[in-house]
C-alpha cells in the first residue's frame, strides 16, 4: 500500500481527534453495517487495523470522485473538483474507489470535502459512536459570510427547533448560500441522540407558532416520550415531540430551492439510519431510549422530498431497514403516534412506499434463484407498511373488540382412523398439515382487529400493490408462509402481509392452498384402501336428480357431515342422475347455482328477500332445523373451498358475522337502509322534546313472513320505558343488536357452523376482510367485457382479426346485461365475475369446422367456447342467441 497515503491518513486522524465529535468511517449506502459487522466479529486486532486503514481509503477515493477536494486548481483526473473526473453515481463510484485503492491511485493533499475524520486512538472493535462530522467541514461559513454571535451560537451544535428551520432558511433564501443550513441538518440527521431532541416543546407550552406563522392545533402535539405504550401520549409530563411544529418547518423548508439540500439531507438519512441500525442492532451499550428511536422515525418519515427519486434509491431503503429492527413495542409506539398526530402525513408516506415498491418491482428481473420474497428492498417497505396499515386502522373509526360472535368447535372433525394411521404413516393424516392461524405480534400488541375497523382513514384499497400482486409466485409465497422460522430466516411471505396483496392474488394463494389439501385428503384415503381400513373414496361425490336437486343434495350432505366431516375436504365431485357429462369444474357450478336458486327462494322459507335492499336475510320464524341451515353453511364453504363463485345476495353483515364480528348499528345501513336513516335521525336529534317527538318505547315491532306483527321488549318492561336524550344511545344499540344477532341467533350460529366446517383449517379468516370475502363469494360487480375480448384465447385456426370473431365481439357488446350473463353462464357455467374481473377469465373460442347449421357448444369446465366459421354475422347472432337461451343440461359431445 502507498506509504504516504498512510502517513498522511495517520497524521490527519491525530487532527481530528481533538473534535468532540468523533467517528468511525463508514462505506456508502448500506455496505458500512456489513463491513461493521465483520470488523466487529473479529478477534485479530492486527487484521481489523489493516481492515480500517483500507476502509478509510477507499472512503477518501469514494468522496473524491464524487465531491472531490475543494481546491479549484486540482489536476488530478480522479478528482471531481479537477473537472476531468466523469459524473458517477453514488454506486458507480463505490465501485471505482475500490479499484483506485487497489491499484494506489494518486489522492489529493487535502481531504475530499465529504471526508469523515476518525482518531485512530479509537478502538474500532467496539460499534461506532453516530457520524456527526461527516459534512462540517465542508459547510463551514467562510470570513465573508458573517451572522451575528447569538445566531451562530444559536446554530453550533444545537437541536433543531421550528424557529431555527425558519431563520436558516430565510437567511440561505437571502444569501443564497446555504452552508448554515446543511450544517444543522448534517448536525441533526446524522445523529439520533441530537434527532430525537428536536421540535421538542416544553411543559406548559401551548402555542409553538412562530412570529405568528401558522398556530399548531392543540391535538397535534404530540407528547412521544411515553414510556408506556398503552397510556395516551398527552398524559405524560414532560419534554415531547410537536409534530405539528416539526411539519410547519418541513413545510418552510419546502421555499427552498431542493438543489441547495437535497444530496446533503439524502446522505444524513442514510447515516442516520446506518446509525440507527447499530444503536439497536449491534450496540451492546444502548445510548437512545425506545422513545428517542421512534422520535427519530416520526421526524424523519415527514421529511416532504422523501419519494423525490434520490431519497427513493439512497435514503428511503435504509430507512426501511432500520425499521425492520424496531421491536415490537416501539412499532407499536410508532403505530400510535402516526395514528393520533399523523393524519395529514398517512398518505404520503403511503404514496412514498408504493412508489418505493413499484419502482423496485418494474425495473427488476426476477428469476427463480431471486424472487420477489428475496428482494430486501420490497420486503423492508412492505414491513414497515405493516405499521402504517394498523396505524391507519387506528386513525379511523374503531368498534368495540368485545362485539364477537362466539368460537364454532367442530367435534366431529377427529378422525380416530385417521389417529390410528398416524402410528404407521405419520403423513397419513390430514391433521399433520394444521397449523395453529398465524396472529401478528404486533397487532396482539395493539390490541386491534380488523373486524373492528369500521372505516380506516385511508380506504384499505390504498394499501394494494397491483405491479407486485402481478409479478409474486404465489406457489413460492404459500410454501414460505407454511415453513416456520426464526426473526432472522430468510423466508418471507406475502401472505403474512395480505393488506398488500389484492383480493384476486390472494384468491389464488387460498386456491393452492384448498388444492393442497384436497390432495392430502386423496392420499389418506388411499392409505386407508391400502391397510383395509375404508374403500378408496378420493372425492367427496354427490349424485342429485335435477328435478330434486335440494333434497338429494341435503340429504348426502348430511349424511357425510355426520359419519365423517373430513370428507367435506375432499375435491367435489357433482354427477346429474341420467346425464353424460363429466365434473371438471363445470358440473359443479351448475349445481351450485340451481341449489342458489331454490334455496334462497322465499318460497322456500329459510330465507326472507328485502325488495328494497335486493338481498336476503335468515328468517327468524322459519319451520327449517337447525341441520337445514348448518347444510346450507356448507354448501357455502364447499363453493368457497371448490372455487366457484355463487349467486348469493347477503348483506355485508353476513360475511362480517361470519368473520367473527356481531352486527351492530352500522350494519343496518346496507341490511335496512329506511331503518336505518329514522335511527340516525334520532341519533343526531339534540332537541329536549325527542319523548314527545318520535314517542318510542324500548317495545319494537316487526313482522313474519306471513305478515302479522310480533312485538319484543328490548328490556324487562320495555313498553313502560320511553326513549330520551339520555338512553337513546341504548335504544338503538338494543334494537340493532336485536335484529341482526339475537332474532336470528339460532339460525345463524347453525349456518356459520357448517361454514365453518369447511373453511377452519383454511386461511380465510387472516388473508381477506369481510369486504373481499363478499367478492371471494359474489365475484366482481364489473361486467367489463372489453376486458374479457383482450384476455381471450384463440384455437383451432380462429385468430384475433378471424372475421367470425370480429363479428362474435360485436354482437357481444351490443347485448343486454341480462343476456351477457347467459353468455358467461353459457361458456363458463356461472354468471358471475371472477375476483379481479373479466381480465382474470381465460375464456378459448375454438373454430368448431366450417359454415353449418349446427349451434354453439361449450366446455364449461375449461371455458372453452366451440364456434363454427358461420358464413354471415346474421347467422351467428341467432345460433349463438339460441345457444345462449336454451343451454340447461350436459351430454357428451
């Protein structure tokens, strides 16, 4: 190694030690945590001092290259201030700087303007104290820009306050030089324990405006030193941060052209969060407090540039990862302050990881060695989002964690064969793929659901990532969320963050996961026919008359549900009593869909239909058993376990009840939407007359299927108990939780617990809300059939620009609604739209031979579409209108 370039490392290190403010050097971005932690784990002091010196040339040619020494006069070609040093990126510089070490290129005298001093004094075994001198000497005002004595005492070394942020900027705005200003924002962003101490407010304080810009609101200052997380943050005596005060600076500083600070501040959020990942990753003595960490995180998350494109490749990663390694308790403090004084702020940090992950998900090519769950970057921002998504949560409209329906226990899920099977096969055995459900800590934490998010701040919606739910392996995903493993495993899983993921990838993940188990529950059957225990019976079978499709339907499944429930895990199988056709897929949702239509006809009297809302809801005074609607909870379960979607027309409250949360006031909006409007009214009504107003008692009335009126008190004596100001609050909660828990309780309790029979090893429950099971159920509402005709799939000799398929697409899309469902029912075996749309349909339309008399045909079960080459569009028109309208029934064809 070059001798000189070592004296002189050595003899300006003695320089720098009389600075109070000492640091080891670190390698840009975050290659400096990796290189700690090999110097750290090192035992050979020779060898780590050797590791040092090399470290700190290679920093010397790294800021040399891309800030270069300060003097206009350098010749040196690997200097930037020589000007004959080409523009390099932060990376490709790194990159250069190693190979100048190794071939001991020539350094400038001077140190590059960027240059970090460390005193070699220090013991670089030992993790390093925050960088706070890596930009100061750079920014050091010269003798012809002189501020008074009490604002550079003002600006050595001192926090940063909403009055200091205003001063340095008005004065970079008049001098239009701006080395003050960076060196207070090196001064603080690069060292946590000066971070955590700015736009602090005092006890007492209730006005932080300055020279009377823009007074904070009083609910914005947020008191963040509490050391208890589940104690309100304005109940703590005390120094706290003013988020406020620390968003109006942030704002202010926004005047300022960006080109002044923006590299000087992308630099100080990456060491600080360098810093912040030794102080609570590697450091054994901790200098921050838990709250100091989190301070840190709040201010540097409201920074207004951080999605500019520069904070997005350098600052924002590290950030991310960083806040990887904040425990559990102080996400949770994080997750509170953001909810409570960062309103304002949720959706630009949510826009800025988004982009974050966008970005990274369209310019990398992922390959089977690297895949999506392998990529930190997206990984780190999608944890951390983690956060903002209970913190959104929290900021919105919560409900009562106490409104739970009670836990089903499914008794007749033991299998004592399947036990005795275990000894000999230990994979025999369904029961070997459960898992306890997975419950994030940090929401056990919290202390939230989101059964109880009646309406986040941000819609959830917001929270999907439509580029990354596209490009992930959801093969991958499934196995990685099934395998076990440490804080520290490389196995991560989307589906342990599913507000990310759209309802249309996550249908997918269940798909697999259904289809997983169908094949174990295959196997074990056939592990029984091998022992002699039980015939092979490798699907669940199901032989029904059309003409009696409830009653035999009914019948079997009962039959099943009472010898042997696994069964119902088994893949469906749906054979019509006299038919040829041949259950791929396409039998079954026929039968699905005429067991809909008789079943929740009002005729039949399970279920009661509102004219007004469109749906249908249990009916309380059916003559039905309780078995009648446990069969019909399973028919449910086995469609969402089979993968069809249902004509099913239940209001939100049904899917949230089925979720586990009790319907409440709010559900009455879409299950009775006068009732509800006359409730609300009462509600909001502040006149001291509402007795002789609305002259309600706590006795209601409502009517059966056959009309007549049946009275119930919502409390003992409830007729002699008139509705007041005081206890109207009470009257309404009674009377909601009456109608849609406790009139139906009976019938429900039975019809969630054959859902439940079907659906309890799934991950139903933790991947979708009660809003996507609907749409998991219904399907999509969007009948775009633009979209259907891009996703089509052609074969047998038709081609896109094929004149018979010209003409099929425009008679297409000049039917009615009605009659486009005839045709989805037609070629697919269901009138519904798949989750995510008619895009996620792959619909084939196969040339059926030439010109003849003959009518469409279809294979449902691949939804393959046999279209012959009619010789006019007249002629298609009627043969497919014909097709489309007498279609009931399958042969062999």
């Amino acid at each position: 190694m070059n001798s000189k370039s070592e004296t002189d490392e050595a003899s300006r290190g003695n320089e720098a030690s009389s600075s109070n403010n000492e640091s080891t050097p670190s390698i840009p971005k975050s290659h400096s945590v990796a290189g700690l932690c090999a110097d750290t784990s090192s035992n050979k002091t020779k060898d780590i001092m050797k590791r040092a010196a090399a470290k700190q040339l290679i920093e010397r040619y790294f800021y040399q290259l891309l800030d270069g020494c300060g003097n206009p006069e350098c010749d040196n070609q690997y200097c930037a201030s020589s000007g004959e040093a080409r523009n390099l990126t932060p990376n490709e510089a790194a990159a250069e700087a190693i190979k100048l070490f190794y071939t001991e290129a020539r350094l400038c005298d001077s140190l590059p303007s960027k240059m970090p001093r460390t005193d070699p004094s220090i013991n670089i075994v030992c993790p390093p104290t925050p960088c706070s001198s890596r930009f100061m000497d750079k920014f050091k005002p010269d003798s012809s820009q002189q501020m008074d004595s009490k604002n550079i005492r003002h600006n050595n070394g001192a926090p940063l306050t909403e009055e200091r942020i205003y001063q340095l900027c008005d004065e970079c705005l008049q001098s239009k030089k701006p080395q003050y200003l960076i060196r207070a924002l090196a001064e603080a962003f690069t060292q946590p324990a000066v971070l955590a101490r700015c736009f602090q407010r005092k006890l007492g304080d209730t006005d932080n405006s300055s020279e009377g810009k823009n007074k904070p609101d009083k609910e914005s200052k947020a008191m963040c030193s509490s050391s208890d997380p589940d104690k309100d943050v304005d109940s703590v005596t005390g120094p706290g941060l003013d988020v406020a005060s620390c968003r109006r600076a942030f704002q202010y500083l926004a005047k300022v052209p960006s080109e002044y600070y923006s590299s000087a501040l992308v630099t100080a959020l990456s060491t600080l969060a360098e810093n912040l990942i030794v102080e609570m990753k590697l450091s054994k003595t901790k200098t921050l407090t838990l709250d100091d960490t989190v301070n840190c995180f709040v201010i540097a998350f409201e920074v207004p540039d951080l999605g500019c494109s520069r904070y997005l490749d350098i600052a924002l990663p590290l950030l991310c990862v960083a806040a990887e390694n904040l425990p559990v308790i102080a996400q949770a403090k994080l997750a509170r302050i953001w909810a409570q004084y960062c309103k304002d702020s949720l959706r630009h940090i949510l826009e800025t990881l988004q982009q974050l992950i966008t970005l990274r998900v369209i310019s990398t090519n992922y390959v089977r060695n690297f895949q999506l769950q392998d990529d930190h970057t997206v990984t780190m921002a999608t944890k951390i989002m983690k956060i903002l998504y209970y913190a959104n949560m929290l900021a919105g409209v919560m409900e009562p964690s106490t409104l739970r329906e009670e836990p089903v226990v499914i008794a007749s899920q033991l299998d004592p064969l399947g036990d005795a099977l275990d000894h000999l096969y230990p994979l025999s055995s369904i029961k070997n793929l459960k898992q306890a459900p997975y419950e994030d800590p940090l929401a056990i934490e919290l202390g939230i659901n989101v059964l109880d998010a009646r309406k986040p701040y941000l819609p959830f919606e917001e929270f999907y990532n439509e580029p990354l739910s596209d490009t992930i392996e959801m093969d991958i995903d499934l196995a990685n969320c099934k395998t076990d493993v440490d804080d520290i495993g490389n196995k991560f899983s989307f589906l342990k963050y599913p507000f990310i993921l759209t309802a249309a990838t996550k249908s997918l993940g269940l798909y697999y996961e259904n289809r997983i188990r169908m094949y174990s529950e295959r196997r074990v059957s056939l592990l029984h026919a091998v022992v002699g225990a039980a015939p092979p019976m490798p699907f669940l079978r199901l032989k029904v008359r059309r003409s009696h499709i409830i009653d035999d339907a009914l019948v079997e499944l009962e039959m099943i549900a009472m010898e042997r429930a696994l069964d119902l895990k088994k893949q469906l199988v749906v054979e019509f009593e006299g038919e040829q056709g041949i259950d791929e897929g396409g039998v079954s949702k026929e039968f699905f869909q005429l067991v809909v239509e008789q079943i929740f006809n009002p005729d039949y009297g399970m279920f009661t239909q509102r004219p007004d809302e469109l749906t249908v809801w249990f009916n309380p005074t059916s003559f039905e058993t309780e078995a009648q609607f446990t069969l019909i909870g399973i028919v449910l379960g086995l469609a969402i376990y089979n993968n069809i979607i249902l004509a099913v027309n239940f209001p939100m409250v049904v899917y949230r009840k089925l979720m586990g949360k009790k319907g409440s006031f709010e559900d009455l909006a879409d299950w009775n939407a006068t009732l509800y409007n006359g409730l609300k009214d009462m509600l909001e009504y502040t006149g001291s007359d509402l007795e002789e107003v609305y002259y309600q008692t706590f006795r209601i009335c409502y009517t059966d299927v056959f009309g007549n009126n049946i009275f119930h008190d919502l409390k003992e004596n409830g007729d002699d108990i008139f509705v007041t100001q005081e206890n109207k609050r009470e009257f309404i909660d009674l009377y909601a939780d009456f109608l849609l828990n406790k009139s139906v309780e009976t019938q429900f309790k039975a019809f969630r617990r054959g859902f439940v029979m079907v659906t309890d090893e799934s991950q139903l429950g933790m991947l979708f809300r009660p809003e996507e099971v609907e749409t998991l159920v219904c399907g999509s509402k969007n009948f775009d059939f633009n979209e259907l005709e891009k996703s089509t799939e052609y074969d047998g000799g038709y081609t896109a620009e094929s004149q018979t398929i010209k003409d099929f697409w425009s008679i297409v899309h000049s039917l009615s609604l009605e009659d486009k469902r005839k045709l989805l029912q037609f070629t697919t075996g269901s009138d519904r739209v798949p989750v995510g749309g008619l895009s996620h349909l792959k619909l084939v339309i196969a040339r059926n031979g030439p010109d003849c008399a003959r009518l469409p045909t279809a294979h449902t079960c691949f939804n393959v579409l046999l279209l012959p080459e009619y010789e006019n569009k007249e002629k298609l028109e009627d043969r497919l209108m014909k097709a489309i309208s007498y279609s009931k029934g399958f042969g062999i064809i």
